[in-house]
C-alpha cells in the first residue's frame, strides 16, 4: 500500500498527545499546581523553563503536559458519548424508518439548528463548570453528523442480501442492527468519530477559555490561555505554547482522520485503483 | 404422525396495497409439502412464487400483506403465531436459501462466524461449541479444509463456496423445511449441478422438506417429486415431476415444456426449432378478467375470457386449472 502522509503524520501527532498525556508524571519537570514561586514569575523561555513560567511562577512545559490529559480525556470521551447516542438513534432510525424515523430526523435537524457551542454553553450553565459536566455538555451536542451518517448508511444497508437474509434466519431487529448493519458501517463513523474528537478538544478550549470548562488552578489548554489574555503582549509564550498544543493536536486528529478515510471509504479506494 | 403435512396452504391470497386501491399479486394458491418431500414452484418472474415464500416465512413486508387464506405449519396458523414465535421458526425449523450467493453473506464477518451464529441465536449454545460445530456443518457440505475456511471471509470465496456456506448456514439447526428461492440461479452450469446434488443429498438424508422456487422447469422436475406451475399469481397446474414432462395439460405448461431444449429429443419430435410462448406476462394491476393465461393461449375461447377455470383433478393427485385442459 502507497505510504500514506497524513495517515502517519496524523497518527503521529495524536500518538504524542497520547503519550504525553498518559506519561504526564514523568515527564512534567514540577507539579503543574502546586509549584508555584513568585521568585521566578514570567521567566521567558529558557533551558531551565523550557516553555517559560506564568505569573505565579509555574512551569508552562508542565502544565501544558498535565493539560494534554484533560483536553484529550474531554475530547475521546466526549466524542465516544456522540457516537453513541449518534449511532444509536441514526442506525434505529434508518432501520426501523417510520415514526421513529420521523422523530429522530426531527431531532437531528434541531440538533444542527442550534449551534452546538451556544447548546453546550447553556448545558454547561444548568450545570456548572468542571470536568463531569464538560463531558455531558460536549458529549450531547455533537452526534448529529455520526447520526445522519448512520442513518444513510442503515437505509442503504438493509435491503442488503444479507441483512435479508439475516431476517429469513431468524435474526431479531436488534442482533441485525448490531452484527449486519453496525460492522459494515463502522469505516465511515470511525472517520467522523476521529474528527469529532478535533472539534470536542477546539470546544473544550473554548468553554475553558470562556471560563466555563475545567476550574483552575487545574491545567487545560484552554484555560491556560485564557488566563495568559491579559499577558498575552508581555508574555507571549503564556499564549503560544498551549495554542501550539491544540493547534497540533487538532491537526493530527483531522490528518488522521482524512487518512483513515482514505483506507476505509471503499469508494475512494476504487477510484485510487 | 407421517399422514399430517409438514405444510399447508389454503387459499393464500397476498394483496400489493397501493394507497387505497388493493390488487391480488397471489390468489387462490394451495398447496402441501409432506415431511421430507421436495416440491417446486415454477414460475416467470413476478408470477408470485417468491412472495409466496416470503408468506410462509411470515417474512412479507408492506405494501404486501396476506389477505385471505391460511398457512399451517406443523399443524398450526403460521399467522396466528405472535412475531417472537414466528422469528423462533425461522433459520430454526424453517431455512431459506437464496438466488445470490454473493450479497446473501456478511461482507465483514468470517464464514464460521455467521455459522457458528445460527447454533448460538436457535440452539443456545457457547460461542466455543458453535464454533466447533460450524466448522462440522461446513465439512458436511463438502468444503475442504473446513477449519481453516471458517476463518475466510465471503470475498475470499469463489461463488459455489459461498453457496455451500449459505447451505450449511440455511441446515445448520436441521429445519423441516428448506426454501430454496433460485438456489443456483447465478451459478456456472457445472457448479450448479454440484450444488443441487449437494442439496438434494443433504436434504434427503436429514428428512429435510424442500420447497424449490425456480423458473427453470427442467431443473425443478429433476430436483423435485411434485412440481406445481405458477402462471400470473395462481396455480395452474401440479402433477408429480415425471408427469408434466410427459402429459403436460396446461396449455401454458405445454408451452414451458415445449420451450425447454432437450438433447437428442427434437430432432426425433421431428421438430426442428424451439417454440416459445406468444405475448408478454400480464402487468399486476391488469390481469385479465377470467383465465389469467386466455390472452396469450392458443386455446382460449369465450368462456376463458369470462369466466375463472375452476380446478379440475387429474389421476396420482395432479390437478389443473383450464377450461381445455389436455
């Protein structure tokens, strides 16, 4: 198979934010929130602070490292609640079609009228900050696009010859959907589950950035830049290093999944062929 | 108890809705498979027979819906029956197998595993049990080197595999009965003679029913000990196999069977090109009044075109629906 750059660069970048995320204690230099030390406040990058510190004297390189755990933890897990609820409701609804079909056709169209980041702002202010609520907030306002997807997919699914003939052995509906429809849609939700992730870690920054995700003095992405707004002419660095880290994160997570669509779209495949 | 049928069809009749108006696409249809017996079911496209199957599964779909008549199964109303028990039937006690090989297997899942899936969903067994006796139903249809087959997937298959898979999926729980909707249909001749005697024997030595639907009358009256001959959404015409080859009585029968080439025969028929039947098939929304054939028969005369034939009985349990019948 043609080496394939985006799939690798991709997965590269995503397998680093992955790493650093899980190896967080090893290789952060101090504790990301307790170290804090008024004597070396906003030292500019340097050998022994590599990222540079903020203005209570904290080493950015670690928080930014302690970071990639809550921004990657919101992101998968977020996206995985969508893909869910996104499968679930899109594979019920193509197969069963009807009422049911209606309803769930209704539910996405609404779902895609409201802006998702305004509905997981007003989730988030029922709620309140903090991480559990994060995840609810993003997890329930994303799985309109795996919905559509999967619905299009079971309604071209079942009148498959196999599915057919599934029914005529004695399948019921719900072992159909999940070991005839479900397998043989999984390509295309896994490259929408990869770049929902993307969007999930962008809408963590941006609640956290607008003060409604992760509390500090906790490390997030998007919370550190929030609070490096006011720096941001004279410190510099407070901003660039966790943007540089969504920034990448985020380009990896989309790399791979155009990539992984190039491997599983069996349409894309024939046309390479 | 040898004397009760294995099925029984009374008067089946599946109406196609169509919004408010309601057309007969099967009407009048009886018929019974006895235990072990293989019966066929002959017909062009669209003169019912697939639907007909579909009914006895309890499988029919809208815009189709039975409307008269009954199907026992086993001595019970298969209408009757709630969907759970129906579904418990189906794959269970009655199998099916289909025309295309190729689509009627999961694309993402190992052979064995769709095998192996049938003893776990009508049989209540272990993953690790079904597993091994999907790799004993795979050796029984012939498939060599089964255990490290039920590893592949379809596309790793050639077409007469996958037909043995499909065959060992469809008798994998040993049913009564075997639907078998153009089993071969889309197969080499030669493959397809290996499948059929596959069948035939499978089938035989289990006691399992068959009910073979095809449009290739040769086929079915070689397979088959009953055969009947499905013309526009009835019966028109069941004889045992050897009989409707030799004394066809159906003029639409006479013109399947003088249509189907044979080797050697013609020329000693003293014919020297194969006939075919005038016209086309009626569309279903307008069959024509009286006998559904009366159009395209050589024989037809007034009252064919009034009045329905009603079913006159031949000897040996054959019978006939025409007003002329030979």
């Amino acid at each position: 198979m043609k080496l394939r750059a985006n799939l690798i660069i991709g997965g590269a970048l995503f397998a680093l934010a992955i790493v650093v995320g899980l190896l967080a204690p090893w290789l952060a230099h101090t504790d990301p929130v307790l170290d804090a030390n008024l004597m070396n406040a906003e030292e500019a990058p340097s050998w022994t602070w590599w990222f540079g510190t903020d203005a209570q004297g904290r080493d950015i390189y670690s928080r930014v490292v302690y970071g990639a755990r809550i921004s990657l933890t919101v992101g998968i897990v977020s996206q995985l609640i969508n893909s869910v609820i996104g499968v679930g409701l899109g594979l019920s609804a193509g197969y069963w079609g009807g009422w049911w079909d209606d309803f769930v056709n209704g539910l996405t169209n609404l779902m895609l009228a409201i802006p998702s980041l305004i509905f997981a702002l007003a989730i988030m202010a029922v709620l309140g900050p903090g991480l559990t609520s994060l995840l609810i907030a993003l997890g329930l306002t994303n799985w309109s696009f795996t919905c559509r997807l999967a619905r299009a997919s079971a309604l071209s699914l079942r009148s498959q010859g196999y599915v057919q003939a599934a029914r005529v052995l004695g399948y019921g509906d719900l072992r159909i959907m999940i070991t005839q429809l479900l397998p043989n849609m999984l390509g295309p939700i896994i490259v929408i589950g990869t770049l929902g992730m993307g969007s999930a870690v962008l809408s963590e920054a941006a609640l956290s950035f607008l003060g409604l995700g992760v509390r500090p003095p906790f490390p997030s992405w998007g919370s550190m830049l929030s609070e490096a707004r006011e720096q941001i002419t004279t410190a510099p660095w407070l901003s660039v290093f966790p943007g540089l880290a969504i920034f990448l994160t985020v380009l990896g997570l989309n790399l791979l999944g155009d990539g992984l669509r190039d491997i599983l779209d069996p349409q894309s495949r024939s046309r390479r062929i | 108890m040898t004397g009760s049928p294995l099925i029984e069809v009374e008067d089946l009749r599946i109406d196609l809705n169509h919004g408010s108006s309601r057309v007969a696409a099967v009407e009048g249809v009886s018929f019974r498979i006895d235990r072990g017996e293989t019966f066929g079911l002959v017909g062009e496209s669209g003169c019912g027979k697939s639907i007909t199957a579909l009914a006895l599964i309890g499988l029919l779909r809208p815009p189709l819906s039975i409307s008269g008549g009954t199907i026992r199964f086993d001595g019970r109303e298969i209408q009757s029956l709630s969907a759970a028990r129906q579904r418990a039937l189906r794959g269970n006690r009655i199998a099916m197998i289909f025309q295309e090989p190729m689509t009627a297997l999961n694309p993402v899942s190992p052979v064995g595993r769709q095998i192996a899936e049938m003893f776990v969903l009508h049989k209540g067994k272990s993953w690790r049990e079904a597993d091994q006796l999907a790799v004993e139903a795979l050796a029984s249809v012939r498939v060599p080197a089964p255990e490290r087959r039920v590893k592949d997937y379809p596309h790793q298959l050639s077409g007469g595999m996958r037909q043995r898979v499909m065959i060992a999926i469809a008798l994998a729980c040993g049913p009564d009965l075997l639907i078998a909707d153009e089993p071969t249909t889309a197969l080499d001749v030669t493959v397809q003679a290996e499948i059929i005697e596959l069948m035939r024997n499978l089938c035989a030595e289990r006691g399992t029913a068959v009910l073979m639907i095809s449009h290739d009358l040769g086929l079915v009256a070689n397979v088959c000990r009953r055969v009947a001959v499905m013309y526009a959404g009835r019966i028109v015409e069941e004889r045992g196999s050897a009989d409707i080859f030799r004394a066809p009585s159906h003029p639409y029968t006479q013109g399947l069977v003088n249509s189907l080439p044979r080797l050697g025969s013609r020329a000693a028929l003293g014919r020297t090109r194969l006939t075919e039947i005038a016209g086309v098939v009626p569309a279903i929304t307008d069959f024509p009044a009286g006998c559904r054939f009366n159009p395209r028969c050589a024989h037809a005369t007034e009252i064919c075109r009034t009045a329905a034939p009603e079913t006159t009985w031949l000897g040996a349990g054959g019978l006939v629906r025409c007003h002329h019948h030979a």
